[in-house]
C-alpha cells in the first residue's frame, strides 16, 4: 500500500516569497491533516479535512497560510507572503476513519527554510 | 485533551528492554492513551493506543496503571532503529468527535550497541 506522497521534500525561498506545499492521502482516507514541526518541537496541528470539507483550522494563520482539498483527495498548503518563523518541516497526514480517528499516517513532510 | 509529561531523554542497550514513561494525571474517563514515534528525518509513527487495559502488538506493550494516571511503553527488545523522539497523546476517541492528536516534545530514546 503507498503511503502519504508529499513534495517538494526540500524548499529553500526568501521571506516574502510564496511558497506551496502538495500532499496525496492514502487512498480512500477521508480525513487529512497538516501538521507544522518547527525544530525541536512537536508537530502543531494547522488544518483538519474531513473529504473536502474543513473540520478544524483554528491553528492556521488565516492571514497568509491557505489550504485547499478540492476533489477530497489530495491537499496543497500554501504560504504568501513567508516569513523566517514560517521555517520549519510541513507533515500531511491522513486517517481512514472520521474525525475521531486517532491512528494517523503521516507522510516524510517538506522542510522549508525562509531566508 | 489532557496534558503529558515525559522525561526529556533516556537510553537503553541494544537487545534490552526500554520502558518509557508517561505521566498524564489529568486524564479523563474517555481520553485514551496514545503513543507515535518520529525517526530522525521522518514523519511520526503511530506505535500503539490504549484506554485502561493493557495493549500489545508487533511493536511493543502499553502499560496503563490502575488509575491511568500513568503509563509506559515497552519496546522488548531494543534495536539501534528505534532511536527515535517517542511522543505520548492522550485523546478524546469518539466515534464522530472532533478531538486533536496535540504533540509534546515527547522524550528522545538513544539506543547505544
């Protein structure tokens, strides 16, 4: 079974600049998430979909991070305009059950780094 | 969801047991107990979860105390691959709920040869 595909692996830009991360879930997982992990830190939850609808972005800086699932497959998470603290390692992860689900599979993440 | 504590960073020989604890004493009666780990350069891994029997599978065994204010995990014979951040989440499962999996800085286990 493939597992959660995220790209680009690496992403090097200049603050300001705009980025865009894309993620394709496991198939036939319905709900899918975007985890932020600044270094040293744990992952920080920033968007929950449930299909193609939001369950939970109350973490998301609304104000330059956007997220889209359109079709209630894959995902893109994009950042305009970045800042340095936007640096950090962006984890999509998907689960096969509702929102209640606690078994998450998690891609190997997009590092950015915002100079 | 309830809080966590876990120790920041252990070791353990290669072939040993690791126990790896958890503190989580202001659980609720239906937040379970959650445990991921994250390789170095690697998304988390979900290892095993519980609510207040114990659990084992392939990976390792989940104590949960009588009065599941604590647990541990055990992983029976450690091998230099499970050096790894291991994160400890407890969470409301409800069928439904909307409940976050909420990362700690989770306790990073060395394993030495």
């Amino acid at each position: 079974e493939a597992g959660v595909a995220q790209s680009p692996r690496y992403k090097i830009i200049e603050k300001r600049q705009s980025v865009a991360f894309w993620c394709n879930p496991i198939s036939g997982h319905a709900t899918l998430y975007w985890y932020q992990q600044i270094l040293g830190q744990g992952p920080k939850l920033l968007i929950q979909f449930q299909n193609n609808g939001v369950v939970d972005d109350s973490q998301l800086p609304k104000d330059r991070f956007s997220a889209e699932r359109l079709k209630g497959v894959d995902s893109t998470l994009k950042i305009q305009p970045a800042k340095l603290e936007d640096s950090a390692v962006y984890l999509c992860a998907s689960s096969p059950g509702g929102p209640g689900s606690g078994e998450l599979f998690f891609g190997e993440g997009s590092r950015l780094t915002v100079l | 969801d309830a809080k966590t504590t876990q120790p920041p960073s252990m070791d353990c020989a290669e072939g040993r047991a690791a126990n790896l604890p958890c503190n989580h004493s202001t659980i609720s009666g239906n937040e379970y107990v959650y445990w991921y780990r994250q390789i170095h350069s690697q998304g988390p891994q979900y290892i095993i979860h519980g609510l207040k029997n114990n659990e084992t599978n392939e990976m390792a065994s989940l104590i949960i105390t009588e009065d599941r204010k604590s647990s541990t995990l055990i992983l029976p014979h450690a091998t230099l691959r499970d050096t790894a951040v291991y994160y400890c989440i407890v969470r409301v499962a409800l069928i439904g709920a909307n409940s976050k999996l909420t990362f700690g800085k989770g306790i990073t286990l060395s394993v030495r040869p």
